[in-house]
C-alpha cells in the first residue's frame, strides 16, 4: 500500500478530499501529511448554497500522533464567493472552522484536560499554554450553545470564594443532574437574576425549588424573576445548622472565658465536641460528653437547641412543621443566651423559607458536595488568571456540558 493511501485510511479522509503526499521529517519527528480538494461542486460553510470557487488558502491542522510523530495536515481549502456571505473559506470534514487542530485532535486534549491540568497536558503534548487554553474555551462555549433544552426543577443557590478575601463567585447548580447550570460573578442580585433572565417563562414556572442561604441578593432576584417566590425559595437543613453552630460556639467562648475568670475548670478543648453530632459519637466519647453536659453549663443548654433543631425537618404538614419551629423559636427566645436570642431573630425572620426546604424536602448537599468538587478545579489549576477562566473551568469540569466538536461521540 501506498503511504498516501494509508494515510487516507488512517486520517479517514474520503472524497471530495484526498491524500496527495506524505513527508516525513526524522529530525523534527514530524509527519506531513498533504491534503487537496479533488474538485467538484463548492458550497457556502454559512449557507450551503452552491457557490462559484474564488481562490485556494494554506492551512494547516495538528492531528493525532502516526507512528509516535507529530502529525500535521496541510491542504489547500478553497475559498468560494458567496452572493450572500462574501469570500468564504470551505468547511473541511476534519476540523471546526478558525481552529488550528484536526476535530480528533481537540477531543484527545478535552479528554486529557478531564483528568490533568493546562500545563501538564500542553507539556505532554507539545503544545503551548494558549493553545491547550484555547481549546479548552472553545469547547465551553460548543456546550453551552448546545444546551437549549434544560428543564431544571430543583435549583441549589450557594457562593464560592475565588480569591481569599471577599471576592465571591455565583453558582446555580441542578439538584436533580448533579451539574452546574450557571457560574456568575460576585453573589449580588444580578448575580443571580442574570441566570433567570437566561430562561423561558415555560423554565421558569417549572421550577419547584430553589435552595439557598438566607442571603437577601439570592432571595430579592429569585422574588423578581419567579413568580410564587416565597413557597419556592428554600432555607436549608445545612445553613440553619450553620448559624445553630455558631451561636453554640459563641455561648461556649463566653462561659470560657467567664469561668476563666472565676478559676474554675473549663470545658477546654472541648469546641469540637459541642459541634458535633452526637450519634458520630463512639462509647468513651459519648460518656465523656454525658459528663460535661450534665455540669449543666450553659453550653449544655444551647447544644440542647442545636440538637432539638435536627429533629425538625421530617414534618409533612405545615401546621405541624410550623408549630415544631415555633416551639424551638421560644425556646430559644427564653434561653438567656444571647448568641440563641439573636439567632431566633434571624431564624424567625426566615421561617416561611425553612418551612419551605421541611415541607418541599430540599437540601443544599448537592450544592455542598459541588462546593468541593470546585475547590479541586481549583487545587488541579493551581489558581486561575481570572475569574472567566475559573469559570469556564467549572462548566468544563462540572457543567454536563458535551465538549466534542461536532461528528465526534463522547
Ligand atoms: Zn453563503
């Protein structure tokens, strides 16, 4: 067989297109390979139309490696003069018109892009930063354009930090496909509003749940672009513990300190303890913490809170759900602790959102376990240039989007 013929069976290309020679250079472990229109009818890449032919331009495409050299296509593509379109080059079956590799080649970098980063995968594949770069934006936007059809019912609101700092990112992830839809800027109102101005009335009016913090930018856009906003929008079982959390955790350093000064003993080290859930608890720890609890502390008291608000998200009506947090409300209202008393306020301000997650039965742990999936884009890029970049890197690794040029299966 001739090399050009084997090279047309291994680049697979067929007529009009054929394979006229074949260079091999040894030094530069690099093959040639020279492609040329067999003539025939030319036609308009934007329109399809028949179109007379105009004139021929150079180009050249990287392709998947023959025989452990570096492979090239150069081919002569005419251009055509289109009525409508102006001076058109052709499109060739091989690549995605303006790109510089072959479609088989862009799809081995998006598969090695899935498991290493930028700059390993340029190194292995000597390719420059920009170029892997390149690639790797290109098939973003290819699947995000290709995404039309999404019919989102359980939405997860939760920010990320990009930077140490204050310097926040939005994103929207669907609860139900486990990917993310939306990845903006800052956490303000149009942070998240721009995401709803990106969906039909039809997309809008399907979405059942949108769970959140109790942030008022997320809750102010999901009020304007939704409508029935406040049985929709959900406060969940994760934040409310949060802020549980933390005002245990305030009460704890108070009484610390307060015992401090009188000389008596401490619960020290014993932070972790009163945030953890007890049934995590193995025999030794379970007695040791029986034994602090019952020095009836104050930390006691409001670890005895934290505790009673786990067991208030298994309610199916509303009435009850409703008396069960009230009762937790004026608990805490009585308690005499401050940290609680100021925590009922922000709860009580959010019940009809709590109610809401108890009774749609919707929780953040998707959006948390996203949370940390990001965190390892972020680790594997070793930070990023901007904040477009970690951007797209998130729809890259986490979007579900289909990021082969087109002809090519995933
Ligand atoms: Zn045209």
């Amino acid at each position: 067989m001739r090399d050009t013929q084997l090279y047309s069976q291994i680049l697979g290309i067929a007529k009009p297109w054929k394979v006229t020679g074949v260079q091999v250079s040894l030094v530069d472990d690099e093959v040639e390979v020279a492609v040329a229109h067999g003539g025939g009818q030319l036609v308009c890449r934007q329109c399809g139309k028949p179109c007379p032919g105009y004139d021929k331009r150079v180009r050249r495409w990287r392709h998947l490696d023959t025989c452990q050299l570096k492979t090239v296509l150069e081919a002569d593509v005419p251009r055509v003069q289109c009525p409508e379109h102006g001076v058109v080059t052709i499109r060739v079956p091989w690549a995605e018109p303006g790109s510089g590799f072959t479609a088989l080649f862009e799809a081995l970098v998006i598969n090695w892009l899935k498991v290493a980063s930028i700059s390993a995968v340029a190194d292995r594949l000597r390719l420059s930063w920009n170029a892997v770069d390149g690639i790797l934006q290109r098939a973003v936007k290819r699947g995000l354009s290709r995404r039309a059809g999404l019919a989102p019912r359980k939405l997860s609101v939760d920010e990320t930090a990009y930077r140490k700092g204050h310097d926040y990112i939005t994103v929207v992830t669907d609860q139900e496909q486990g990917v993310v839809l939306h990845v903006a800027e800052n956490r303000e109102t149009h942070s998240l509003g721009e995401f709803y101005e990106l969906l039909s009335e039809a997309q809008k009016s399907g979405i059942e749940s949108v769970c959140m913090d109790m942030w008022p930018a997320y809750i102010r856009a999901t009020r304007d672009a939704l409508a029935d906003a406040d049985h929709r929008i959900a406060f969940d079982r994760f934040h409310v513990a949060q802020y549980l959390g933390k005002a245990v955790d305030q009460v704890r350093r108070q009484e610390h300190r307060r015992l401090l000064g009188q000389g008596r003993c401490a619960p020290e080290g014993s932070k972790y303890q009163w945030l953890r859930n007890r049934s995590t608890m193995d025999w030794h720890q379970q007695r040791g913490f029986t034994a602090l609890r019952k020095a009836s502390l104050k930390t006691a008291r409001a670890w005895a809170i934290k505790e009673f608000a786990t067991r208030l998200w298994g309610y199916q009506s509303r009435t009850w759900a409703h008396k069960g947090w009230q009762r937790l409300l004026n608990w805490m209202a009585r308690s005499r602790l401050k940290p609680m008393q100021q925590t009922a306020k922000t709860l009580k301000k959010h019940l009809w959102g709590i109610l809401n997650a108890v009774l749609l039965g919707v929780d953040n742990s998707h959006a948390e376990s996203m949370n940390s999936r990001i965190k390892t884009v972020k680790v594997r890029a070793r930070g990023f240039r901007n904040k477009q970049r970690f951007r797209n890197a998130i729809y890259f690794h986490l979007g579900g989007l289909q990021l082969y040029p087109d002809g090519i299966k995933g």
